[in-house]
C-alpha cells in the first residue's frame, strides 16, 4: 500500500492502524497539536468534552493519518504508541492526585 498520510480526506487509512487511540483520549489537547488534530482542542470546551473523547478514541488514528505525513505505517504506530504510553501515565497521576486530595479533604 502506498503511504497516502498527510493528503486529508483523500488519505486511505491502513487497516492496521483502524483501532481505539488511548493517547488521543488521555492527552487530547496536547495529542491534538502534536499529531495536527485540532478538534481535539474541543476536549477543553465542558460537556462537549465527553463527545471529542470518544470522538477520538474512535477515529483519532485516522484523523492523525489524514493530518500529518508520516514516514510508514510502523512509525506511525510507534509514534501512537509512545502517546498511549504517555497518556497510561498521565492518566495515572491524574488518579493519584485525585485519590489524594479525596484523602485529605475525608480524613
């Protein structure tokens, strides 16, 4: 297959990459602008929020390939892997400082 990245709506996305983005979804803003995606920036808007989540953990690889060249489908999937990776981490200490402060405010 030839690599079509970068061509917006005229790119054909890779099967292989058609699946959930959980870098897309824990770090959206940034995500957005490190994979020129700027709906995400939407995730920062209340209550529209929920929607661009799922919005892209459903189509952020997709939107990611159309947006930005990339040099073949495995260094896509590994540059998308490296933000899961990321977001995992995010997501993490966004749970301990909840789970903190939680802690402090009961106890």
């Amino acid at each position: 297959m030839e690599n079509t990245s970068g061509l917006g709506e005229k790119a054909e996305i890779p099967k292989e990459i058609d699946r959930w983005n959980w870098g897309a979804v824990f770090l959206s803003a940034i995500w957005g602008i490190g994979n020129k995606t700027y709906v995400a920036l939407l995730a920062l808007v209340p209550i529209v929020n929920i929607f661009v989540l799922i919005a892209l953990g459903l189509n952020g690889n997709k939107w990611a390939w159309r947006n930005k060249h990339w040099k073949s489908v495995e260094h896509f999937k590994a540059a998308q892997q490296k933000w899961t990776y990321a977001g995992y981490a995010a997501f993490a200490i966004y749970v301990f400082v909840f789970l903190k402060g939680f802690y402090e405010i009961f106890w």
